[in-house]
C-alpha cells in the first residue's frame, strides 16, 4: 500500500554543476527532455509534472490516507482541482513569447484583472476549495497550492510581484493557510525567503 513518505534528493541547476548534462542522459525523451525528471530507485526515469504527481499520488500516503484517493468520487474531485488550474494557468502560456518586457508584463496582469481570462478561473477555483473540507490533502489540493502560489509574489513571473492575485479570494486563501501549516510543508518552506508565496498567510 502507500509509504507515509518518500525520500527525495532536489537537484536543481543551482545545485548540480552537471544538471544539463544529467537532465540529457537520464530524461526519458532524450534530448526533446524538460523538466521535471524523476528518478526511481531502479533507475526507472518519468517526466510529465502531473503524470509523476499521479504517480506519487498512488504511492505516498498522508495521515493514513493515499494522496491520490482510492475513492472514485474523491479521486475526481482531486483531478477537478489540477484541471481547474490548468484553466488558470494556460492564458500566461502566450506572454512567454513576447520580447518587449512592458507588453509582456501588462499582458500578464491583465489576465487577472477583474474580467481577465485567468480571473475567470481564479473566481471558480474559490467556489469550489470553498466546498472542500480541508480535512485529508489529496494530489489537487497540493497542486491547486503550487500553481496559485506561482503567480503570487516573489515569483519569477515578471509583471506579478507587485499584488497578491488572491487577495479577495477568502476560500483560496484559507486553502492556502491549510496547506502551508501541515507541518512537513511548513517546514519545507520555513525561511526560504524565495519561497515566501508558500509561507502560511498571517
């Protein structure tokens, strides 16, 4: 059945020397490789972010109960939010190709402007963390917390550091401060100032 927990070895550029070379040789797709790339014990390689999320889902277990839920209607609900913020992510898709940096920054803050096309989503993912009782995490309220706390600031994401997108969203934000104070993420996180977008919120 699922472990309670894994150990995990974070290889980053900044962290390996030869991370190009390793990401080349050890990717399944070779040279057409991306990140991420996770790496089994076997030696047996994945990519695809929520392919391995899955995957780990199935394995890893929290309190008790698998990440990713044995129960039909559970396992749903946890896919319903990681496609909820595929819905909200996919618009900055596009602003990656822009090379005038004021066009690209105002193009990504007005997908969260009142009526901008990320918003629309944003207003969903609210109504429907609202309904999630925040008890047991699953895969989706993992991921709904990565990619929500990738477009807040620090963020990499030119254009967003200057407003938090989920101020006025009450039920992200107490989604937010569920995840952020399990205590495994808590202190994952703990005194990263370039993580301070994962830090529970006061």
């Amino acid at each position: 059945g699922p472990r309670a927990g894994l150990d995990l070895k974070d290889t980053t550029p900044r962290t390996d020397e030869k991370f190009q070379e390793r990401k080349l040789s050890l990717g399944p797709y070779g040279a057409s490789g991306q990140v991420p790339i996770f790496i089994l014990p076997d030696g047996t390689s994945m990519c695809q972010s929520r392919a391995i999320l899955k995957y780990l889902g199935h394995v890893v277990s929290y309190g008790g109960s698998p990440l990713y839920p044995t129960d039909a209607l559970a396992a749903y609900k946890a896919d319903e939010l990681i496609e909820l913020c595929e819905d909200m992510r996919s618009p900055i898709y596009p602003s990656f190709s822009i090379k005038d940096q004021k066009e690209k920054e105002a193009m990504r803050q007005g997908l969260f402007a009142p009526e901008g096309k990320s918003t629309k989503w944003l207003k969903v993912l609210d109504e429907e963390l609202g309904k999630d009782p925040m008890t047991t995490p699953t895969i989706g309220n993992i991921y709904a917390f990565c990619i929500v706390n990738m477009f807040r600031p620090p963020t990499f994401l030119d254009g967003l550091n200057d407003a938090d997108i989920i101020d006025g969203y009450e039920n992200v934000k107490k989604h937010h401060n569920w995840v952020a104070n399990l205590p495994e993420v808590k202190a994952l996180y703990e005194g990263r100032e370039d993580r301070k977008a994962f830090w529970p919120i006061a």
